[in-house]
C-alpha cells in the first residue's frame, strides 16, 4: 500500500525574511526594474524606503520581488476578488410549469417571468404538464409553448425544441444577445428616422399693414369702395 504526497501549494505571497531566494529581480513602487539584487540588498532598499520586499513571481528565475505597501496590496487584492465576485453573474436554468388549459391571466403572468428569468441571463426550461387523456392530444401543449416562443422573441431562442417526456413537454428556451442587440439597434434606427421626417417649422407671414402704420396681426384689411360721381348727386338730391 502507497500513498502520493502532494507538494502544498499556496497562493499566499512571500515577504521580507520569509523570501528564501539569495538573488531576486527588483522592482521598485513604481514599477521600475532595478536588476538583478542580493536578497540582502532588495531588503535594505526596502527598509530605507518603510514599505516591504514582496515576491510576486516565485517561479520566475531569479524570482522578482517588488517593493510596495503589503498592507495596503492585500487590501486592494481583496477589494478587486470581491468586486469580480459581485460582477460574476450565476446563470442557471429556471422552470415555468403550465397546463395544457391555462388561463389567459396565468399565462400572462407566467410569461413576464419567463421574460424576467431571460432579461437575467438565465435559461428557462418550459414545462407543459398533462393529465389524464390530455397527454392523447399533445398538438395542446405545442401551441402554447409557439405562444411563448413567439412572445420571447428578439430576447431568446430556443436551445431545445419541443419534445414528449413520459407525461410532460418540454421545451429550454436560452437568451440570445444577438438578437436582443439587434431589436435595439432597429428601434435605435426607427426613431432616428421618426427624427429626421419630423416636418420642418413653417415662418410665420407678415401681418398686412394699413396706411404705413405697424402690421396689426389678425387684423383684417378693407380695401375703399370707389363711389361714381351719380350716385353721389343722386344722395345729395335726396
């Protein structure tokens, strides 16, 4: 009987006197390659400067050291672990269930959270459940699951088709960024050209103007009726 020993590994970095090198490739705070030092020398130029000699690449021959601030390394290391664990986004595959005489109002509700588990990234696997003599008419089920492909549309694809197991249909539906990316840059285009045939304003016109004065708008200009001279004798004999 044998056992294997495995060499411990570990991700913890080396500092000052716990670096076991005799020579090491020195960079400086800045990042600024100093050469090929003695151990003992890297220690002393980082004492005189109060920060510590850390080994960043132990495999590396010699092995490099840098000089910074340990305290404040481990800190921002661990800030940037989680923020990359905050950014990372789980995907996993969700379920919706339905029944082959659902309700408009359930199926509606049922959708949106289809939707929902898409827009996070998540495959859903779509579920039609039959009872009795319903798994005898399976055309049931296939139309709803083409209602809810045809609804996810431009936000998914589907990844599995529709197929019969035991007394269920089942259908995986995936999100599809092309599509999605390409739904928003035609609506993008659409109301960029809403903008441009948008008609132009039309200026206003003058208002008319009476015996030189100023142009009175809405004013409503009459011309003076010409009266012949025997119409006029004729108002004067009357």
């Amino acid at each position: 009987m044998w056992c294997r020993i495995v060499a411990e590994t570990t991700t913890e970095h080396r500092i000052n006197d716990r670096i076991r090198a005799r020579e090491v490739r020195l960079v400086d705070p800045d990042g600024v390659q100093l050469g090929i030092k003695s151990l003992a020398e890297a220690l002393a130029t980082a004492k005189e400067l109060d920060l510590d000699l850390v080994e960043v690449a132990p495999m590396a021959n010699p092995p490099v050291c840098r000089i910074m601030d340990f305290g404040k390394f481990k800190f921002d290391e661990a800030q940037r672990a989680k923020e990359s664990r905050r950014k990372t986004v789980h995907v996993g595959i969700k379920e919706m269930k339905y029944r082959p005489k659902i309700g408009p109002g359930d199926f509606d509700t049922k959708t949106r959270q289809v939707g929902k588990f898409l827009n996070e990234g998540h495959k859903v696997k779509i579920t039609i459940m039959f009872r009795g003599r319903e798994v005898y008419h399976p055309e049931h089920g296939k139309r709803i699951l083409d209602r809810i492909a045809e609804q996810m549309e431009g936000i998914a694809k589907i990844e599995a088709e529709p197929k019969l197991d035991n007394r269920n249909m089942i259908m995986v539906l995936a999100p599809d960024k092309r599509a999605r990316q390409a739904a928003a840059s035609r609506t993008a285009n659409q109301h960029r050209g809403e903008r441009q045939a948008a008609p132009a304003t039309t200026p206003a016109t003058p208002a008319a103007t009476t015996n030189g004065s100023e142009p009175t708008t809405g004013a409503v200009v009459t011309a003076p009726v010409p009266v012949s001279t025997d119409d006029a004798a004729t108002t004067e004999e009357g």
